[in-house]
C-alpha cells in the first residue's frame, strides 16, 4: 500500500538561522517558520499562527544560513519527521520537524543587503 508524507508552506522566518556541522562535518541549518491562518468564527475575523522548526542539510543548509534572514517569506517544501531524546530531567521529550526537501526564497531582502542600501538624495533618476 502506498504511502505519502509531504509538507508546504509559505510562512516567514520568525528567528535567524543557525547552522552548524555533525561529526562528520555535514552543514545542518535549522530555522523555524511561522504560518498565518485567517478565519471567520460567529461574524468575527481571527488569525492563528502555527510554528514551524525547519531543518535543512548539506548545500542547502549553507544556502539558507547564508541568504535567509528573519522576517523574511519562504516556501518550504520537504517532509515531516518526529525525532526524541530523554531530557534532563528524565522525562522522554519529542520535536516534530520540517526535513526539507526544497527551500525557496520568496520575499524581502537579505540583512546585508538592507544595512548596505542606504538613502542618498542624489541618486533620483530624473
């Protein structure tokens, strides 16, 4: 019988990301992405947010770790993966993830580039 597990969304990163490197020196980045949902209940306007954690590995973790940056739009393609671990207080603890398989950059610029482009009165075009 067939089988799926497959995940989309667009949504904003609400942190920057944050790469580092497994034993074997494979680039890790993960970041965390929020989605808007708006909806009307007895006549009223809502908006909820649902968190994404995204993980992305090898060119694409350096990708994302380079040209990412808070507030900025994606679209997150990959699938879902719920990994555990005993905490320190013995408890078993779970974090469902976003393992991507595609991350594109949709909207804003990158910090850099924002702190760079600065206003200069001189550079009207007419």
């Amino acid at each position: 019988m067939p089988s799926l597990n497959k995940v989309m969304i667009i949504g904003n990163l609400g942190d920057e990301p944050t790469m580092r490197f497994t034993p074997s020196g494979s680039p890790v980045t993960t970041f965390s992405v929020a989605v808007n949902r708006k909806y009307t209940q007895d006549g009223e306007s809502h908006e909820d947010t649902e968190w994404f954690n995204i993980v992305a590995w090898n060119k694409q973790a350096e990708s994302c770790n380079q040209y990412l940056s808070k507030g900025q739009q994606v679209y997150v393609e990959g699938r879902l993966h719920t990994r555990s671990w005993d905490g320190q207080d013995g408890q078993k603890k779970y974090r469902t993830e976003v393992i991507a398989n595609q991350v594109l950059f949709l909207g804003g610029k990158r910090k850099e580039e924002e702190e760079e482009a600065e206003y200069d009165p001189n550079d009207i075009p007419f």
